[in-house]
C-alpha cells in the first residue's frame, strides 16, 4: 500500500461523500531534547486516510489530513495554529477537525485530554525564552473549556484495537494547553470545525512496551504482529506502532462522529442563533 493512504476497510463506492479535513498538529523538540515525536510523527502521517463503507450508498469518506508542525512557544505557536486553522477552514469541502498532538514524558499511553484551562504557568522557557507564569490565556473567555468528543467511547475503541489508552482531566500548564485553549476557544465561532482533540503522546518506547503488556487475546492479528519486538526495535518502527493509533483514533473521530447527543444538539442550537 502507498505511504501516503491507509485504508480502514475497502468497499465499493456509489456515491461520493464530501471529504472530512483533519488539521494534524505536533511540536518541536524542547527543553534540550534532540527530537519530539509528536513532530516525526506528524510529518511521516499519511495524507489521505479513508473510512468505512456505512449505509445504503456504501460510500466511504476520504479524510484529508493537513499536517502541521508547531513551535513550542505560546505566542509564535498560536500565530502559526491560527493561520493554519484558517486555511483548513478556507479550503475545506466538508467538516474540519482538529487533531493536536504533543509529548507528556511522564505517560505510558495516550491521553485523550478532556480540557484546556484558560491558565498558564510554564515550569520552563518555551522555546522564544518566554516564560509565562500565573497568567490569563484570554481575558474574555471561560476559564475551562472542553472537547466535545465523547472521550470514553473513544478510549473503548483505542483499548479494543490493542492501542493502550486514557482519559485524561489535566493537559498541564504548558504549551499543550495553552494552544489547546485557544484552539477550543477559535472553535467556539468557528462552526465548520466540528471537534478538537488533544492527545498527549508517551515517548515511542515506553508506549511500545506499555502496548506489549496490555496485549489480550482479543488484541487484533495486525496489531500483535506489530508488537512483536517492538520494544526492542528502531525510533521509526514504534513511531509508526503510534502512528496507527492515530490513524485508529482519527477514523473513530471523522467516522464514527463519536459525540455525547446532549452537546451536539447544544452546538447546533448555538449555531442556528448565529453564535
């Protein structure tokens, strides 16, 4: 298969559904480390990804991805974030989501973030020597905001598919949550962007060898195959492993339109009163 497609599942298409763009995000290198996978990751994304044949018409989405990398720092990250959000927006054929990615040392999984506070309090410089401590992100919005995606549901995908996942209610105080809030925030009067995500990634090893642990007899062929010596194998071999399960969790998000009903009816409401 092309490097640049990957396939959920093959099927005939008799209709053609409008396409879904995914902005794709990762971060540079910071805090004197040589690389970020989250960066590695992005740039090696495939560029079209394709969902499953559902209904009458059996007709798959083709997901767009849009890839880019950030600087970790809070000011040039968000002017770079927002021209790229505006250009997905501009150039769409369809729905726009926004998938964000960036490294959490500390973790052994993924982390679906399920909230961006509307503080900053860097534990070091970002990478323009700016150090932000104790600091409103945007005076005028709310202190928290949240993904609209229905997390949980979500993580039952990844845990089925063999990928080791997690909810989380913290996405720290750093640059991850300082572009996640404005990211959330731009999304409020933007209507054609119909989710964002953050997920924190856990360094490519200790994720490779936390998947080989949680492996069940359940765990996909595909999947247990691809952990076999993992753990011990290159840098590329574990960024790929955790590039499926980025592919896994943006297919859920584009296909499945994983929501919880109650937020879903509020937004178009909001959007019908031309919020």
């Amino acid at each position: 298969m092309a490097k640049n497609e990957k396939t959920a599942e093959e099927a005939p298409k008799k209709s053609a559904a409008k396409p879904v763009t995914v902005l794709l995000t990762g971060f540079d290198a910071f805090a004197g480390e040589k690389h970020n996978p989250s960066q590695v990751l992005v740039e090696s994304f495939p560029d079209i990804l394709k969902g499953k044949a559902r209904g009458p018409s059996r007709s798959a989405k083709e997901i767009h991805i849009r890839k880019q990398v950030l600087p970790t720092a809070g000011a040039k990250g968000w002017k770079i974030l927002k021209k790229a959000m505006d250009e997905a927006v501009k150039q769409a054929e369809g729905p726009v989501l926004i998938v964000m990615l960036g490294l959490a040392a500390n973790r052994e999984q993924l982390s679906l973030e399920r909230f961006a506070m509307n503080f900053r309090d860097y534990r070091l410089p970002d990478n323009n020597k700016e150090l932000r401590q104790e600091e409103t992100i945007e005076p005028k919005a709310p202190q928290l905001l949240r993904s609209h995606l229905n997390l949980p549901q979500l993580q039952e995908v990844l845990l089925k598919a063999g990928y080791p996942s997690e909810v989380s209610n913290h996405a720290g105080t750093f640059i991850c949550n300082e572009l996640y809030f404005r990211a959330l925030n731009y999304k409020r009067d933007v209507h054609a962007i119909e989710s964002v995500l953050f997920v924190h990634l856990p360094p490519e090893k200790t994720f490779a060898r936390t998947a080989k642990r949680a492996r069940h007899k359940s765990t996909p062929k595909g999947v247990a195959e691809a952990l076999k010596g993992l753990a011990k194998a290159g840098r590329e071999k574990q960024i790929e492993f955790m590039s499926d399960a980025i592919v896994e969790t943006i297919i859920n998000i584009a296909q499945e339109n994983i929501e919880y009903p109650g937020l879903r009816k509020a937004k178009i409401a909001g959007a019908k009163s031309g919020r």
